[in-house]
C-alpha cells in the first residue's frame, strides 16, 4: 500500500472526482477526511446516475478509515476548523487534494458579479485558504503533499470569464506554493483533467457532450478512477522530486492544440 497510515483531506470529496481520489487513497491505506458541502454525493442527469452511498461509508464497506467533514469551501473559518477537526482525528495531516470548485455558465456580459465571485472564491480563494491553514500541518510531516485539480481550461478560454481564469490562476498557485514550501519537503503539483463522466457535467447538452467525445483521440470520455490514479502517485514515495509540476489528463483532448 502506497499511502499506508498517511492522512489525507480531499475537499469536494462526496461526489465525482473528489469521491474517486478518496476511495483510490483508501484503497491504498490512508486515512481519508472527506470534506464538502454535503455527505451525500450528487447524481447527475447524464454520469454517476446511480451512485447513493455517501463517500466515508463507501470506504468503510471495504475496510478502510473515513471521517466526513462538512465544511463550506468559501467560508475561511470552516476551511480553518476542518483541519483542526481532522489533526483531532487523525492525529495530523499529509495530503490535502484541493478538488471542490464549481461551474457557473455564462459569458461576461451576463455573468453575474456575484456568480464571478462565488466561481473564484472556491475555485482560487478556497484552495489558497485551505494550503493556508493544511501547509503548517503538512511541513511537519515526512511526506507532505498539496494536488491541486484545476482543469485544460486553465490553457484556454471556453469556459466562460470565471472558471477559466481562476484555473490559470490555480496552475501558479501551485508553483509559487512549489517554491516557498520545498524547503520543508513538501510537494505541490497540479492535475488538469479533461472531460470527467461526473454529475458537474449536468450544465451540457447531449449534443455538447458527443462533441466533447468526437475531439478526444482516446475511445472514450474520462472518467474519475483516471485522475484518481494520479493523485495516488503525486501523493506517494515515487513522486517525491516532483513538484510545480501540471499533468494534463485529457485523453489527448488538448493534444492538437
């Protein structure tokens, strides 16, 4: 087991991608804080039409350690108590997986002030908050760990004048983290996945969706199980000297641009 005994938070982690990170980090023996808005995951209209049981009991029905967390990713005092709640629990922290963002669609002429906030508030101000209150934590342990999971949009406009900007932003966060941490053997790395089959893609259309499907040169759509894979080896003893660094998982979605 590759994470044994290591402690690890994955923020957004009751459904999709989150969900996914989780369980393959239990799977691979550590102790998993599922921190999100709600315990139950999300169903959507066109992926993960049939998943109901919340994510900790999920691990625990395969033998491994989960506690779920409510937590309010734009609220900093939350973000603060989670990891204090999870240091109480677990007895400290190695990993912490910003994965909770959201999508609000809509181009810069009709997007809401508020909704351009509340995109780059999760989405940026939420991960720079929790790495504010985790990197104490994480630069006492012998192999501390940030993921960042950001998305091909952060190398393109497409995805309307919040999301997009606030991934690009989260790409350099990562590094400029990189820098100031190394010293203390801390890791910070992001992933830029592509198509995921989760329920945040409910805002498509059918359409939209086989279009996404027909671009990508592999014979299907992603799915969480594949970026989960990485983050399991961003966060292990084989990934120890790699750090700044930005992995694309797109099934080669980006790889004509």
């Amino acid at each position: 087991m590759r994470l044994k005994d290591r402690v690890a938070v994955v923020t957004g982690g009751s459904s999709g991608i989150g969900r996914g990170i989780a369980q393959a980090f239990a799977a691979e023996g550590a102790r998993v804080v599922v921190a999100d808005l709600q315990e139950e995951p999300r169903r959507g209209k066109y992926h993960e039409t049939d998943v109901y049981i919340p994510t900790a009991q999920a691990i625990h029905a395969t033998g491994g350690e989960a506690v779920f967390i409510r937590t309010d990713l734009s609220e900093p005092t939350e973000v603060k108590a989670l990891f204090t709640r999870a240091v109480e629990t677990f007895g400290g922290i190695d990993i912490l997986v910003n994965n909770a963002g959201i999508h609000i669609p809509g181009g810069i002429c009709d997007l809401s002030l508020e909704d351009w906030d509340r995109v780059v508030g999760l989405n940026l101000r939420g991960a720079f908050v929790a790495c504010k209150w985790a990197l104490p934590h994480l630069c006492r342990s012998s192999f501390g760990r940030v993921i960042h999971i950001a998305s091909i949009h952060a190398f393109g406009g497409g995805a309307g004048p919040a999301y997009a900007p606030a991934k690009a932003a989260l790409v350099n966060l990562a590094r400029d983290t990189a820098l100031e941490v190394g010293h203390a053997g801390v890791t910070v790395n992001t992933i830029c996945p592509g198509y995921i089959e989760t329920a945040i893609q409910d805002y498509l259309t059918p359409e939209q969706i086989a279009a996404c499907r027909n671009r990508t040169p592999l014979p299907r759509l992603g799915r969480p199980s594949d970026i989960a894979h990485a983050c399991v080896f961003l966060a292990s003893d084989e990934a120890e000297w790699i750090t700044g660094a930005c992995l694309t998982i797109d099934g080669g979605f980006t790889a004509s641009v």
